[in-house]
C-alpha cells in the first residue's frame, strides 16, 4: 500500500554488476586496506565524516539527497524515561518532528527509511493493540521504505503482511478508529504506507522474497533537467531464527546477508540504478568512549563488518540497526570505502546521510553523515532519579494525537498498581550476567510452576534478551504498574514445565558460551555471551574465560544439593526457550512438557504474592565464580 512516487521489485536473474570505484580517499580514514579492514570515524562531536567516491569533471555539476534514517523504534509511542548521553531523548511524536522538519528542508529530494524492529518488544500501549499504532505514526512520518528486523516476525510471517498490507487482527479492529496522514480515519486498520524489504527472507513454498528485494525513488536533479534513482536494499540478520521463536520464521529461509544484496546490486543495476544503499537490521557496538557520531572501538568483531567486507563494491551506504547503538563510521576494505551508520533505538536518534551525485552521470561523487540526537525535554536526565520535563515544542502534534489516544486507552490496566520493590530492579550483570531482574523474573516464574498440578518445577531459566526495560524505585516511590511489568516483558510468552537431568542442565548452561568464535555444545550464539538467569533454587560456578567447554561450568546446586549428571528435575523456561530460543538447543531434549500461564501474567502474581512489603532486591550470588 505504498502511497508515493516509488517503486520496488523482487530480485531477477544475476545478470550484470554494477561497479563503482574509490577514487579519492575520504577524509576520515586511508583509502586502502593494505591488511584487512580499516574502520574510523569522528573523532570528536565537530568532526566531520565525508567519503569522496569519485572525481567531479570538470563542467560537471551536483545534487544533493538525503536519506533519514532511524532504527529499533520498538513501538516507543511515548517519550518515557529513554535517555542518552544525559539527555531525555525519543518518542514517536519527538522523532515524527525531527524527520518532518528535515522533510521540509530538503524538499523532494529526501527519503525516509528505517532499518527494523519498528514492532516488536514494544510498550503496552502499542502491544495491546497489536503494534498496529506505532505503523500509523510511521505513515505520519512519511516512510518510504523499511527493513524487516527479527521482531517483524515476532507473531509470524501471516501477521507480518497484514502489518504491511491492511485489514483486521483475527481479535478484530480493536485500535479503531485509526487517523490517516491526510487527517482523516479509518475503522479498518489500513496497513503500512510504507514498503517492507526483504532481500534475504524467502519462502520455501515459493523460492521468492517475503518482500521485495529491494525498492527505487527517483528524484529529480537541482536544475531540474534530469532525473536519477537511488535503490534501498532491505535485509534481516541471518540468525533471525536463533532469536525469534520457531512459529515466527516458519515456512521462511534467512539467507546470507552480503549474497542476497550483491544479487540485488546486479538487479538494481539492470534497471538504471547507479547508487544502491543497504538497509539492515545487522551491526555492532562503540566500546569506551562512545559518542553520538563516534566511532570508538570501530566496530571491532561486529556482524555487520563481517558482511560489509564481501558486499559489492558498488554498495558504498549502509543503514545498520539491531544493536540500539549509534554511531558514524566509515569502513575500508578491499581498496572500497563505505559510510556505515547507526541511530541508536526507540527514537533517540536520527541519522542525516548526504549523498552528493553527479548531474551528468548519476554516480555518486561523495556521502556524508550526520546523528541527531532527538531531544524530548527542557531538562537534562541527571540521574536515575531525574524526573523527565516535557517539551511539548518539540512534539509533532499529528503523532502525538496518536500517542495521546493509545496511551488513554491503555491506561486502565497499564495504570494499575500490581506491587511493590524495595529497590532498583535493573539488568545490569554481575561479572558473571546474573541481574537483580533476571534473578526476580526467573523466582516468579518458578514461583508459578511449582505446585504439582503445574509443573513440579525445582528452577525456573529466563533469557536475557527478553528483559526489555529496568525497574527504578523512584519512578512511582516503589509502586509497579502493569504497564511497567509489561514493558519488561512485552513478549506475550508462556511458560513452560520439562523434566531434564543434570547432564543436560551442564550442557545447556555450556551453551551460553563459546570458545575461539565456535559456540559450546552444538548451540548458535556465535556472537558474545547470553547469560541465563536463574532462580533462587539454583546456584553453580562459572568460569567464562575458560579455555574450554567443559572448563566454563562448575558444580551446580539445586536447593542446597549438588545436582548429579543422572538426577532427575522439572525445569521452568518460557516457550521460546522451550524450543531451542536463543541458541540454548538442549532445552529441546527436555521431556514431559507442560505449558503454563502467560509470562506476565506469572510475575503480576508474583508482585502480588509480595505484598505490602514488596519485592526485595536479590544479591547477586547465584552465579559464582568457579574455583
């Protein structure tokens, strides 16, 4: 449904290479990688980072386009608590007026796009209605095309395309009436204005992208006398399926990153189009000393290096997203520079790329970058304790009319007061992973599984991806609402009760490693360290510098006893995990499955369980150090 001057298609036979070639070295970093990649950027907040692609001849003259880019919005309608280097930042309406006055300035020559997880892991005022508010707010800004991040398939591929396409939740219109860009309404959700992006997403059933491979906008040159046209490449990360639950990518093959856009290269180039951009929900980390257009640490070891290195020479753009950081680099690899960027998450950042192309000949000559912090208060966040100043200046009215509805229509039960903490409730990890949250999250769903008759369960694992926000005492004195425990747990997962033997438990907690990039027993987290938390019942050694496996995990402990390779237990995971989520594949030869209560609803029981004292913080002292 897309609505604008655009036009996409899926991917044809490889038949020609569109090349370009680094002529001129940026500014920011050497031209040539003489022993593997080189990777640099600013160096202070008033650098600037300009890569020139090719030589202007001479007579020749140039327009400027902009791409507008965010990532990882997460359905964040309001502003909230999010912060960044010390400033209250994000909010749809606060991103939506960011973008649109960037639109105004540029005019037609711009285009808007984002690089995934615009749904997913969202806060209760857009999961309660199916995510579907967070896509009107995203026609509001204007998208011209997307990428597909692996919380797209959150609910599945079906649910995915009526997200894209229209029409009602099997629940039914329960956001309705839904408000248009042109100021009217609609009481049947009317889809994405936007077009999704799906190069390396396949069907099996029919061997085409889920989505186009990519999509064109033509734009019109600064005279006015020709025209040209800049392609948008959309793509996930591979290991989608390690992340997302095993009915969300039924029926789809993730394909490797750097091959689906290089076969998209070759078809952009068939169809005219000189200057192809990648859009994908992959990328990487600043280390210490990160700034908002840094480049500290130059992505050392990330994914999104590995890909840039073996893309087509032709791709010199690419819009990274899935690690909630932000940055402004550029990367040299192969004698072929390429301008990388990243916008942070849930609206907190916009990034201004500058393509500067050749009248005469449709090349690029030059890109540049710019991240905008998107300020939402008239106070800076001085602590946790900094109570957020609203700035309503800053808002675009027509997106926070939206906010404005979904948040008083979700406010009766997000509102609702469901217990008590004593203190911070964070996901900050000990030198081990273990958090107070993951420890709280992890008793209350054991705490919902031990009776006999639902489950008999003895521990109770939960995955640290799916902790999606931090408690602090001082937003409401102590008090926690729905709403709150919701935007820890946005996932709508059940619990789910199977009896493993401590072999298994060995194995299973072996997988949240890996040794020289090869991950331990048969798991998939090639990247890091996901750390299972754990409850109370539960205690072993961890050793993560180990050299080996086997090395990584102590003796472990179940209610004060040394568990034995052959003993027996009902063990508490949530469904995602129950079918080998994350890359913890040994929770697959778990028996006797069990299902259970719904997450959230486990832990509001829990808080409750709690009351009027309210949930201690835990110490941190499950995961110990391994003599």
């Amino acid at each position: 449904m897309l609505r604008r001057f655009t036009a996409w298609a899926a991917p044809l036979a490889l038949a020609a290479t569109a090349v370009v070639v680094v002529l001129v070295s940026p500014l920011a970093s050497p031209n040539k990688a003489a022993a593997g990649p080189i990777i640099s950027g600013a160096r202070s907040l008033s650098d600037s980072v300009s890569v020139r692609v090719s030589a202007l001849p001479k007579g020749h003259t140039t327009t400027d386009v902009h791409i507008l880019a965010f990532n990882d919005l997460h359905g964040t309608l309001q502003a909230g608590t999010n912060n960044l280097y010390g400033h209250f930042a994000g909010g749809a309406a606060y991103l939506a007026k960011t973008v649109k006055d960037r639109q105004a300035a540029y005019g037609p020559r711009q285009a808007t796009v984002f690089a995934g997880d615009n749904i997913g892991a969202a806060p209760l005022e857009n999961g309660l209605f199916h995510e579907e508010p967070i896509v009107l707010a995203s026609n509001m800004m204007h998208v011209d095309f997307a990428s597909v991040g692996n919380h797209e398939f959150d609910k599945g591929a079906t649910e995915l395309l009526r997200i894209q396409n229209g029409g009602c939740h099997p629940d039914g219109c329960t956001a309705a009436p839904y408000a248009l860009p042109n100021g009217g309404t609609t009481n049947i959700y009317p889809g994405a204005d936007f077009k999704y992006l799906s190069a390396n997403v396949i069907r099996n059933s029919t061997g085409q992208p889920l989505f186009p491979a990519y999509g064109i906008k033509q734009f019109s040159s600064q005279d006015g006398k020709r025209k040209f046209k800049v392609g948008f490449i959309g793509e996930v990360l591979q290991s989608t399926p390690t992340i997302v639950t095993p009915s969300g990518v039924a029926g789809l093959t993730f394909q490797d990153e750097a091959d689906a856009a290089n076969r998209a290269v070759a078809d952009l180039a068939n169809r005219g189009v000189k200057v192809p951009i990648l859009v994908i929900h992959q990328g990487g980390f600043q280390t210490t000393g990160a700034a908002l257009n840094g480049c500290a640490g130059n992505l050392a070891g990330s994914d999104i290096l590995a890909i840039a290195q073996r893309l087509d020479p032709a791709i010199k753009v690419i819009v990274s997203a899935h690690t909630h950081a932000e940055y402004r680099c550029t990367i040299t690899a192969g004698g072929v520079t390429r301008l990388i960027t990243s916008a942070s998450s849930f609206g907190r950042v916009l990034s201004d790329i500058t393509l500067t192309i050749d009248d005469n000949n449709d090349k690029l000559v030059s890109m540049s970058a710019n991240n905008i912090l998107v300020d939402n208060a008239t106070n800076l966040r001085e602590s946790s304790s900094t109570v957020r100043i609203p700035d309503p200046s800053k808002e675009d009215p027509q997106v926070q009319s939206v906010v404005n509805q979904y948040v008083t229509a979700a406010a009766p039960l997000a509102n609702r007061v469901i217990g008590h903490i004593q203190g911070d409730l964070t996901r900050t990890g000990s030198a081990f992973g273990e958090s107070t949250l993951g420890d709280v999250i992890a008793d209350g769903q054991l705490a919902a599984t031990v009776p006999p008759t639902l489950g008999g369960a003895v521990v109770a694992f939960m995955n640290p991806g799916g902790i999606r926000a931090d408690l602090f005492f001082a937003t409401r004195a102590g008090a926690v609402t729905y709403g709150d425990a919701f935007g820890v747990q946005p996932f709508g997962n059940s619990l789910v009760t199977k009896t493993m033997n401590g072999d298994m438990i060995r194995r299973l907690l072996q997988q949240q490693f890996q040794v020289g990039g090869v991950p331990c027993n048969g798991g998939t987290v090639t990247s890091g360290t996901r750390v299972l938390q754990i409850s109370s019942s539960f205690k072993y050694e961890s050793n993560p510098a180990a050299a080996t496996c086997p090395d990584k995990v102590g003796r472990m402990w179940i209610n004060g006893v040394e568990v034995q390779p052959t003993d027996s237990f009902r063990v508490t995971m949530n469904n995602f995990l129950a079918t080998g989520g994350d890359g913890f594949t040994v929770f697959n030869e778990g028996t006797n499955s069990l299902g259970g209560a719904q997450d959230i609803d486990a832990w509001v029981d829990y808080f409750q369980s709690k009351e009027p004292a309210g949930i201690a913080v835990p110490t941190l002292n499950r995961i110990v150090a391994k003599p």
